[in-house]
C-alpha cells in the first residue's frame, strides 16, 4: 500500500466513512471525528510511520483543510527523515 493511502486508512479507521469511500480531496471535517480522536490518530501515523513532525508542520495539519493537505506534509516530513538518515551514513 502506498504511503498516502495508509495515511488516508489511518485517518479514516473507526468512523462512518469507511477507508475506501474516502479520499484525498475530502474536506477533514468530513471524517466526522473529534480532535482528540484526529490528533490520536496523526500520532499513530507518527509512530507507525517513524517520523516525528516540527511544530510548524503540526500547526499546518490541524489547519488543514483538505486530507490531501494532511498527506502532503507527512511526505515532506518523511522525506526530511529520510534525507537526514542518508546524510549520516
């Protein structure tokens, strides 16, 4: 599966839209989930995908609009963590 798709799952699990009925240019208020529930859940990408988000990048997920604004600032974080692993080496 790929990467987005797993975010997309992971924020979709557990509410009345089912993952496969979701996509990215659904608005978040359309998950119809609670912030603490939304926040519990980037955590569990966080961990489950290894990456550990900025502030700013925090700040820019809970203002997102759209999942698709979600996904695309964990592939930015994603490819930091990358790059930083790769510059060690």
């Amino acid at each position: 599966m790929e990467f987005a798709q797993r975010i997309v799952e992971l924020l979709s699990r557990s509410n009345a839209t089912a993952a496969h009925d979701t996509d990215q240019d659904q608005a978040v208020s359309e998950l119809e989930i609670d912030s603490l529930t939304f926040m519990d859940r980037i955590m569990q990408i966080e961990e489950q995908e290894d990456i550990i988000l900025r502030d700013d990048e925090v700040d820019g997920i809970i203002s997102a609009f759209r999942i698709r604004d979600i996904v695309e600032i964990f592939e930015q974080a994603r490819q930091r963590r990358d790059n930083s692993k790769t510059s060690r080496i």
